[in-house]
C-alpha cells in the first residue's frame, strides 16, 4: 500500500510516499515537531488530518484481513 505524506511550512512544500501506515504516521508525527503542516493520503485517496492518523493503522490492518 501507498501513503503519501505532504507537507507545508510557510512557502515550502515536501511530498514524500511511504509504504506502510506505521512509517507514514512517524514522518508525519516528525514533520509536525519541526512545525510542518501535515496530511497524509491513503491508499483509498482519503486525506487525514494529524488528529486522524490512527485511523490509517486501523485502516491498514482492515485492508490487509481481506487481502
């Protein structure tokens, strides 16, 4: 699966993927210490916000039962 985590801070932006939820939300969670702006996109194209990061483990682990 791909996750894409993008990021702004004032004028810059950074867009790394990541391919698992797990690593995703830890450059996410690291972006924001570093006061960053952060979304991550899932697989399903549904964007979370850093207060619904969890949701993309919960997400993943779903995926994976039906695989």
């Amino acid at each position: 699966m791909t996750f894409i985590v993008e990021a702004s801070k004032g004028e810059a932006k950074a867009v790394t993927v990541r391919l698992s939820a797990a690593v995703a939300i830890a450059k996410g969670r690291a972006l924001i210490a570093e006061g960053w702006q952060v979304i991550i996109t899932g697989p399903d194209g549904i964007s979370y916000d850093p207060g619904e990061f969890d949701q993309l483990l919960h997400h993943g682990r779903t995926v994976s039962s039906e695989s």
